[in-house]
C-alpha cells in the first residue's frame, strides 16, 4: 500500500507548473543573495575577471585600428621602416591578452566552484528543511514533484548560474562600454544607433514573451505526458489483461500532440530570436553608415571620416553581445520557474517542536529518588521543568498512554476520529480492530505526533504528549508500519536505524529476537549485504522481518504495531508473527490486529467504526456482547444466530 | 541504431533536410556582409562616396533579409524536425510498448522503460536540433572563412591552419578526459537523487526513529561528493573558454605582426590595409566554429546512449503473435493443461512450472493455494496467454490458446493481477476498462456483486468520484473489489483472482465469493489465495509445490490424503489464523 493511504484521504494537491513567473525581480534578488552569502568574495572576483576580461577584448579589438594607422601608415611612407615601436606595441597588447585570458581561466574555475558548491547548499538546505516538515506535507505533495525539484528544477539552476548570468553580465559591459565610447565620438550617431536597439528590444520582448510562455507551457505538457507515461508503464500489465492498449495510445497521441506544439513552438521562437537580432544589428550598420557618411560629408559637428569608421567598427562589436543576451533570456525564464519551486520548499514551515519535557538517562537512587545521569543507564526519565517556577521533575519512563476525549480531522472541519477515550497501563496490549477505514491507522499516528490532535488529551506517563519534545516522544515509541521501508546500506545499517549506537551484537541480537538472523546469515555477505532500491532482492516478509529487528533494537516502552500481512505465505507468515510476539512481550503496546492469537492476548480490543469506538472490552466479552465484533468474528449478523 | 531512429522522422523529413539548406545560406550571408562592411569604409566612407554607401548598403539590407528569412526559417524548420522526431520517437516507443508481452515488459522493467520514454527521448530532441543546425553549420562557416582568409593571404592564413589543428587537437583531449569524470559522476548523482526518493517516501519511518538528522548528515555527505566530483569534472570542460580566448588573441598577434612587415616590405602590393583587416575579422568564425562542433560532438557523444536505449525499445518485437486464422469466440470455460512446462528465459535452469497436466470444467470454482515461488501466478497466466508455454499445450474450451485472437481470448478469460493498478479518472471510468459500453446499471451491478457497491455510493460523488492515479485515494481493500469489479463488467467465461482479496476483511471476501458462485454459475472460477479459509469452499483446491501440481480434489480429501495442504491449513486455523477467519463460514 502506498503511504498516501496513511494520511487525509483526499486528493493531493499538484503543484502544476505555472505558466508564468510572478515577481522576476523577487527571486531573481533573492536568488543572487542566497549565492552571495556563501560565495560573496568568489562573485566579487568573478566580476572583477569579467570586466578584466572584457578589457582585454576591448583591447584587441582595438589594435586593429592602431596597428594601421598609428604603425603600418607611418611605416610605409617612411623609407627605413623601424618595426621596434611595433614590437613593443604588440608586447603591450599581448601582456593585456595574457592578463584577460588569465582572469577568464580564473572567472570559469571560480565559476565551477560557485554553481556546484550553491547547487550543493541549496540540495542541503532543500534536504534538511525536507525532514523537518510534517507529514501532513506529504501528503498533500505527490513524491514526484518532490523529486522534480531535486532534478529538474536544480539543473536548471546550474545552466543560469554557471552560463546565462556570467554571459550577461559580460554582455552587459560590453554593450555599456560600447556605448559609452561610442557618446564620445559622435551623440547624434549614437541616438541612431540606440533606436535601433529599442527596435530590438521591442521585438525580443515580443519574441521572449512568446517563447518564454510556449517553454513554460512545454514544461507543463511534457510534465503531463511523463505523468502519464508512468502511469501507463506502471499499469502496463493490466492494460494488456483488458486490451485497453487502442484506448490508452489514442490517449497517449493527444497528450503527445499538445506535447509537439509547445515544444515546437518554444523551440521556434528561441531559434529565430538570434537571427532577428543580428539582422537588425546589420540593418542598424547600414543606417549609421548612411547618416553617418552624410554628416561627415557636410561637415556637420565636426565629424571625421576617421572618426565614422571607428563608430561603424563599434556598432558592429554592439551585434554579438545583445545576441548572446537575447540567447540566454529563454533559459532565465525556465531557471526562475525553478528557483520558485525550490524557495517554495525551502519556505515551508517545519513542524512544530515546542515540547519542553525531555527524555534522558536516569539513575534510581537508594532512596528511591531520579537522578539524571550522563551516561547510558538504561533507565530513562522524562525532565520536566515546570515553566512557572522552573523547578524540576523526573518522571520514570514507563509507557502508560491515556486518550482522553481526543478529536482529530486531517483537515479543519473535517473530523475523522470523534472522542476517542481509552488508556494503557505499562505493559498492556491495546487491540484495534474494524474494517478499514474505520480510522485504526490514523489512531496510531497520533500517538507519536504525526499529527495533532483538535481536541482532549493525549498523556504519556501522565505528561500531556503537547509539552513532551517530539523527537524525545518518538524515540520512546517503536513503530512497525505496515509498508516497510529500507535504505541502501547494509542489512546491519538498516536495522542499526533504530538505535544508532547499537553494537554488531546488539543488531544480532535484535535480528535473532525478530526471527531475522536466519535468513540474513543465508544473504551473499550476510549482515553485510548491500541492499538497494528499498531492498528491492527481499521478499516481503524478509522486510518485515527486517523492519521488526529495526523495532527490536531500539528497545522502546511502547510499540505501535501494524499487523497486516497481505501476500506472505503461510510459512513466512508464521515467522514474521512469532518474531512480533517476541517484540511485543513486556512493552505497552497498540496493534492493527488481524491474527486471531494477537487479539486473544491482548489486554483490551478496540473496535472501531467510522471513527469512534464502538465496543471495547476482551476478546469473551465482545463475544458475549454479540455486536460488531460479534460479527466480525463469526462472520454472522447477530440477528442470523436469534434468529 | 540509426536507421531505426532516422524511419521514425516520417513527415519530418522534410524539415531535417530544409534546415541545414537555410542553415548554409545563412552562413553564405554571414559570410558575405562582412565584406560589404568593408566595402562601405573602405570605398564609401573613405572616399566620402556616399552613393557608393546608399548603394552597398542597399544590397547589404537586402543580403541581411536573406539572412533574415534563412535564419528564422532555418530556426522554425529545426525546431519543427527536432520536436517531432522526439514525438514521433515517443509515439512509435509507446505504441510498441502496447505490444509488449509479458516477458518483454518484465526484461525492460517499469522504471526503465519510463526513462526511455522521458529523458533519453529529451536528450535525443536536443542533440538531434544541434546536429541540424550546428553540424552544417559551424564547418560550413568554417570553411567559408577559411577559404576567404587563403584567398587574401594563404601565407597568413597558414597561421590559422596550424591554430585550428592545435587547438582542435587539445579540445578533443580535453573532452575526452571530461566525459571520463562524467561517466563517473552521473551515476553518483543518480544515487543522490535515489536516495532523496528513499527519503520521501521512507519519511514516516525516519520521523518514527527521529533520524532527520542522521539521514541529513548521510545526505550532505553525499552531496559534498557530488560537488567534488563535478568541480573535477567541469574544471576540465571550462578550461576550454580560456584556451580559446589565448588562442584568438594570439592569432591576432601574429598576423598583425606578421602582416604589418608583409604589407611595408611589399609596399601594399603583396596584402592592403583592408585585406588585414578583413583576415583579423575572419579570426573569431574560425575558432568560434570550431568551438561549437566540438560542444556539439560532446553532445552527441552523450546521447548516443540515450539513442540506444530508444532503438532497442523500437527493435523489440513481441514473441507472442496473433495466429493466421484466430477464432474469435471462447466456447465455454473449460479449461485443460496438457503436460505443460514454463520457463521465462529460454535460458533458465528449472523450469518454473514442470509438467502440468489439469483439467478444469466449465463452471467450476477452483481454488490454488501454495508457497511463495510455488508458480501459482505463472500457472494462471498462460491461461489467457499473457506468456507461452515452454512444452505441452493449454486448451480453454476445447481449443489451444494460441489458436484464439489474443484480445478475444484476454476479453473472455478476466484476469485480476496481484499488482492490480487503478488510474485516475472518475470510478466509472476505471469500472469501464472492462467494458467501455457497460450501462450505468451494469456497473453498479458488477460492483454489488464484489461488495464495492457499499463503499462507492458512500464517496462524496459515488461512481463519479475522482480516483487517484494508481487509486491512491483508496484504501487497499478498496482497490482490490474495484479491481475485481472491473473485471466482472467484461462477462467472461474464465475470472481468474489472483491473490485479489488479500487486503479486504474476511467476512467480505465470504460475502464476493459466494455472489460468484451464486451469479456467476457458469463462469469457470480460480482463485488463488494465501488464505485456506479462501478456497476451502471452492469445487476443488490445487496444491502446488515447487513448480509442480501436489494435490488437485476437494477440501475434505485434500485434509485426508495431503500433507502439505493439512500443515498449511492447521497452521492456519490454529490459533495462527486471522481473527475474522471463520467469516463466511455459515
């Protein structure tokens, strides 16, 4: 069963990607703050090579002109050609080349450092902020989304760090240098020159609007089509079982239609974005060129010809960075699209722990009396300092568990379990038993605080569980959730899981109490074996098995069981429930109970429908009682057997 | 490989072919203006000639509309050639999916085949545009500026030469040893990204044993070494931009130093002022495209993989074929193994099922219960020929399987998988996968037969209400009545369960199996469970063991002459059962 079955049962909101970015300018500030942050003194150096860089490009470009005039003029009217003063002219250039081209090998290693080491903060941050969050984010988010901004999102993020930002930033300072040297020559020619640029601008705008919204849209199409390839491809067996292949690549051709336009589209209107641009920048030439040569040739404001073939080599040199820039808007578009997904996570609000009573080691002194201890005794005690006068309590861990009149709805409004009421003293065993969706699962959830409750109480060792620390709650508490989950690590990590200082003999300990350590020792490498893919080479039953040691080992007070063994058979079956038995013994413990010996044993059996509790008492009683449980049992409606 | 991939670009074809043509004549224009450039200082603005300006300056508007027109239609025909080889690659790859056996689905596996069908087909698109535009491209510029720049001056233009070879040299051995630290490092990201997923859906089991942070320490440990290994591997691809620039700067060098003596040696006969500069602009093309084929070569270096893995989707055909002169109609639900043996891979040692020899009567309800491995799945699955049989033959009323059209044969012997799946869409619309034509009455129907009835009419939309994709949004019990149901609106002669009621409560599953027998009479039956208390009530019971038939009679006989089926039944009844165990038995 998917964990999703655990929580509110309703449908899971997608995050759909939107096909537009709101507030550019937000994320985009926000975005260059998070690199700064860490990467301040980096970024400032890779700003410093740019312009270093741009320099020297500059400077190249440049020599042309005054190689010719300036050197190869002079020297060919003069009759004994002295090349010295060349010479040291391309040995000035070239030590400007030399230093361009080692701040451009210095900008792209400080690069590689900046986009890796921000991608790697932003993977920690989006990870650690991920564990925190309550479950209830779960389960209103589908895991493939989740995934996605792992994915998708960060690598779009790399692209912009690492190539669109540093390329527009160099175009940027190339234009702006451009310009200005172009004001100096001739004002007139240049307001030319910059309404040609507003021409530009006007259709890259256009243009990126365009583009922009089919890649955002192709973003979404492609989204849907991969949803649905991994439905399809997930039920591909039962669609051969009712030959619904027709139906399902006629759905699969529409999908992959809509696909193919946005893709097209995006694609068109990102590719003929750079031609437009250039072409426009040699039109732009062809004008400044016709006005120019008319104002040089009238004489107007003084301006040479010398000084029009200059500004023509300028407006030129204007055509290749406002391509680039114009190039790299389509892929800001996507990054931003990302960056709002991932601040989106990285925004949401971890799950409260406020509890201030906490758990640790505990010596019983002669007299009776808790003190704390440093070191591991093996008896724990709740500390719990009173927040009006600050003195301060030891309550001895026991694992008594009181419901008292307890509320609870996955969504305001909507309540599931309606005053629920019942307790237990260390050492019992607690029975919940009704059909499903009668709200067993959701019961155990709330013990551990996966979930709060609207209203009553819920009491651990008589501490309200509110003011009780979360994590201190849950490692007091043992869980064997139905649909077990590994880790890729070895056997021995993954039950180490529950008690991370455990030693190699307590695992084997824990494994052999779990009737675990057989089957292990039969594994290629025994507890040494490497599983993957939530341990994808075990039956179910091994996992569960595997998943009972994990209980085992963290030796808890009190155990949340889930006992529901669908599709092991019997033999298994018998293992894993043997090995439950052993766990259970001598810890307060709620069970999902399914096995007739479970129930017997237990101290109290719950039944639960719709929500509440509709009987309660042992296994005689409720049979005496001849009710739900009644029914349950035998299969009969009580009226059958009057009758 | 590439002949698979390269039948799939259909209508495209066109397009693949038009877009390098504007790609060439684009090129042609870039290559041309230039000179015109040139032109306009040299002959126009110099010699104050504004005529000459107007004129040339004319031609090179119309040179750049050209330019204009090749570029945006280059661009439009690329992106249409790319976007619909990527459709037309995933049509053809789904569509072929749909033919899938059995055996091919489980050789490729789920999750394999998504990949094939998302990523790799994303990176051919993309490698696919860039071979369109850049491959004809980048030479094509090359070779043009090449050729003017030893048309001006081959002497100088031997300096570009040498410079391309040196540098063409140094950018291959540096993208050789980059794609090295590639291959290692995406496979480690990978396992990053695996193990976010691990985490996700692991999280109620990290939060239970409060090891957020110990999982989060795990994980940035990780992420440091993808950081490491991709700092590696990109400081060697990013050495590329520097070298370049190094190299551009010291053609320039030279060439002025060299050409500067060249033009006062020769007193301008032998190169002009304006042939220099003309050589100088050709400079940047040169590089600049070389540049380019080789990112394109990385490019398509890395999809290559991608390709394969999409041809050997498109090359595989299904080994489970559709008979020259099917039969159409199933008879009735009898159904009879003849010395049958199985095995999934031709090169598997023991067979998974051995020589099994049943005969099972129309109407009957038939109960098989065993070990996990025991082949109890492989056994129901030839009956509707989702594999074939290795040996022997398996005749459903009256006639071999492999004589009956596939869909005809699938639509009257009703399959519930184990891992049976729902998809999202409303209620009805899962129950119609069975029979797209069932009435509403006849869905309902179908469902109070399987007791789904009582819990669809309780959801806020009954049958309208939305499901979830994979029926997320029910409870495993839920989904397996759905299931069963949907199976139920296609009438068959044959409805195979298989394992389908493991998650719905005791007293339920009495309640389905007993509205199966009472209105489906003649609708042949099998039921596969872990449970005795399942098939203890059908006609007659297989106990299997080990690929083989160790008991085929009746519950009462079976107790008596049946070793394995009494331990497995007192294993279960005696204390070890479930405590709504005895449901159903009136």
């Amino acid at each position: 069963m998917p964990a999703m079955n655990h929580g509110p049962k309703g449908p899971a909101q997608r995050m759909r990607p939107r096909v537009r970015v709101e507030n550019p300018g937000q994320l985009i500030s926000r975005l260059l703050g998070y690199i700064g942050r860490k990467y301040l003194i980096h970024c400032i150096l890779v700003v410093l090579c740019i312009f270093a860089s741009v320099f020297a490009m500059v400077q190249s470009t440049l020599f042309t002109k005054t190689l010719i005039d300036d050197y190869i003029s002079p020297l060919l009217l003069s009759s004994a050609p002295d090349f010295a003063p060349l010479a040291a002219a391309i040995t000035r250039v070239a030590v400007f080349c030399a230093v361009g081209i080692l701040a451009a090998l210095l900008q792209q290693q400080l690069l590689v450092n900046i986009t890796q080491g921000t991608l790697r903060n932003l993977r920690n941050d989006l990870f650690s902020r991920m564990q925190k969050l309550p479950i209830s984010y779960f389960d209103t988010h589908s895991h493939g989304d989740i995934m996605s901004i792992y994915t998708n999102d960060i690598d779009t993020l790399r692209q912009m760090i690492s190539q669109s930002l540093p390329q527009m930033l160099n175009s940027g300072i190339s234009i702006v240098s451009v310009l200005l040297s172009m004001l100096f020559l001739n004002l007139p020619l240049t307001f030319v020159s910059l309404l040609m640029i507003g021409v530009m601008l006007l259709c890259s705008k256009k243009l990126v609007g365009l583009s922009g919204t089919y890649f955002l849209k192709q973003q979404r199409d492609l989204g849907t089509v991969n949803g649905y390839i991994e439905e399809m491809m997930d039920g591909q067996k039962v669609i051969k079982v009712f030959c619904h292949e027709e139906q399902a690549t006629q759905e699969f051709k529409k999908l992959n239609d809509q696909l193919f336009d946005s893709a097209y589209n995006a694609n068109r209107f990102a590719n003929i974005f750079f031609p437009v641009v250039i072409q426009l920048g040699n039109l732009s030439y062809v004008v400044c060129a016709i006005v120019g040569g008319i104002m040089a040739l009238s004489g107007f404001w003084g301006f040479s010809l010398g000084g029009l073939v200059s500004f023509l080599t300028f407006n030129k040199s204007l055509n290749s960075p406002i391509g680039q820039i114009s190039q790299q808007l389509n892929s800001v578009i996507m990054a931003l699209a990302g960056a709002d997904r991932i601040f989106r996570l990285l925004d949401e609000d971890e799950e409260v722990n406020d509890g201030y009573v906490t758990l640790v080691n505990a010596k019983v002194e002669a007299d009776g009396s808790i003190t704390e201890s440093e070191h591991r005794t093996g008896t724990w005690a709740w500390k719990h300092v009173h927040q009006t006068d600050g003195t301060v309590d030891y309550v001895p861990l026991k694992g008594d568990v009181t419901f008292d009149h307890v509320d609870f709805g996955y969504v305001p409004g909507k309540i599931v379990l309606h005053d629920i009421s019942m307790y237990a003293t260390p050492g019992q065993k607690i029975a919940f038993v009704g059909s499903t969706g009668a709200g067993k699962t959701t019961i155990t959830n709330l013990i551990n605080r996966f979930y709060d409750i609207q209203d009553g109480k819920i009491r651990y060792d008589g501490i309200n569980i509110n003011k009780i620390n979360k994590d201190d709650l849950r490692r007091s508490l043992g869980m064997v959730l139905q649909d077990t989950h590994l880790f890729t690590g070895t056997v021995m990590e993954n039950i180490r899981f529950g008690r991370l200082d455990a030693t190699d003999e307590e695992v084997i300990a824990a494994a052999k109490l779990a009737n675990a350590d057989a089957f292990i020792r039969r594994l290629p490498q025994g507890y040494q074996t490497v599983l993957t893919g939530d341990g994808a080479s075990l039956s179910q039953g091994q996992r569960q098995l595997l998943s009972i040691a994990r209980a085992a080992v963290a030796d808890p007070p009190v155990l949340i069981l889930d006992e529901a063994t669908s599709s092991i058979d019997t033999r298994t079956e018998k293992i894993v429930q043997d090995g439950m038995d052993k766990l259970m013994a001598g810890r307060t413990t709620f069970v999902i109970a399914h096995r007739l010996s479970t129930i017997r044993n237990s101290d109290c059996i719950m039944v639960l429908e719709q929500g509440r509790i509709i009987e309660r008492g042992s296994h005689e009683q409720l049979l005496e009682e001849k009710g739900r449980y009644y029914q349950l049992y035998t299969g009969n409606k009580p009226s059958d057997q009057t009758a | 490989m590439i002949k698979t991939l390269s039948k799939q670009l259909g209508e495209f074809k066109k397009d693949s072919l038009l877009t390098p043509l504007f790609m060439v004549l684009e090129v042609l224009m870039e290559t041309i203006i230039p000179l015109l450039m040139a032109s306009i200082i040299d002959d126009g603005v110099e010699k104050g000639d504004i005529r000459h300006i107007c004129v040339v300056g004319a031609g090179m508007v119309v040179l750049a509309a050209i330019g204009l027109a090749a570029g945006v239609l280059g661009g439009a025909y690329g992106a249409r050639a790319s976007a619909g080889l990527a459709r037309n690659l995933r049509q053809a790859m789904f569509e072929n999916i749909q033919t899938f056996s059995f055996a091919s689905i489980d050789k490729f596996s789920t999750s394999s085949l998504i990949t094939r069908l998302t990523t790799d087909i994303t990176n051919v698109q993309n490698a696919y545009q860039m071979i369109l535009r850049m491959c004809v491209r980048a030479p094509i510029s090359m070779i043009c500026a090449m050729a003017m720049a030893f048309f001006l001056s081959p002497e100088l233009a031997c300096v570009y030469l040498v410079a391309v070879i040196v540098l063409g040299i140094i950018l291959a051995l540096i993208m050789r040893r980059a794609t090295v630290y590639f291959k290692q490092a995406f496979p480690k990201y990978d396992d990053l990204n695996a193990s976010v997923q691990e985490n996700v859906s692991g999280i109620r089991v990290v939060k239970a044993y409060v090891r957020e942070q110990f999982e989060t320490s795990k994980f940035m440990t990780a992420s440091r070494n993808i950081y490491n290994i991709f700092v590696k591997a990109e400081r060697q691809v990013v050495i590329t931009m520097p070298l370049m620039f190094g190299t551009v700067f010291t053609c320039i060098l030279l060439i002025s130093w060299l050409g500067a003596k060249m033009i006062v040696s020769s007193g301008q006969t032998a190169l002009t002022t304006g042939e220099l500069t003309s050589l100088l602009a050709y400079c940047m093309n040169i590089l600049m495209s070389l540049m380019i084929l080789s990112m394109v070569f990385v490019m398509v270096t890395m999809s290559m993989a991608s390709a394969q893995r999409i041809a050997q989707v498109l090359e595989e055909k299904s080994e489970l074929e559709n008979p020259a002169d099917p039969i159409f109609e199933v008879p009735d639900g009898s159904i009879r193994f003849d010395h049958v043996s199985f095995r999934y891979n031709e090169t598997c040692e023991s067979p998974v099922l051995n020589d099994i020899s049943l005969d099972i009567r129309s109407g009957e309800t038939v109960g098989i219960i065993g070990g996990t491995g025991s082949g109890k799945t492989s056994l129901v699955n030839l009956i509707s020929r989702l594999y074939d049989v290795s040996a022997g033959a398996i005749y459903v009323g009256g006639h071999d399987v492999r004589c009956y059209d596939m869909e005809a044969l699938r639509n009257q012997v009703a399959v519930v998988l184990q891992k049976n799946v729902l998809f999202s869409g409303s209620v009805i619309e899962n129950l119609r996968w069975g029979n797209e034509h069932a009435t509403r009455e006849e869905c309902v129907a179908a469902c109070q037969v399987c007791c789904a009835d009582e819990f669809i009419s309780k959801m806020p939309d009954g049958y309208d209400s939305h499901v979830e994709r994979g029926g997320a949004n029910l409870s495993g019990g839920q989904r397996q009545r759905l299931c069963i149901a949907r199976a139920l609106l296609k009438k068959p002669r044959v409805l195979i369960l298989d394992d389908s009621t493991s998650a719905v409560d005791t007293a339920t599953d009495a309640k389905i199996r007993t509205a199966l027998s009472t209105q489906l009479a003649d609708t042949t039956k099998i039921i596969i469970a872990q449970r005795v208390s399942s098939v203890q009530s059908a006609d007659r019971i297989i106990v299997m063991d080990d690929g083989a038939v160790c008991g085929f009679d009746t519950h009462e006989r079976l107790l008596e002459t049946n070793a394995i089926y009494r331990s497995v039944y007192e294993s279960q009844t005696q204390g070890g059962g479930d405590f709504d165990e005895n449901g159903g038995e009136d």
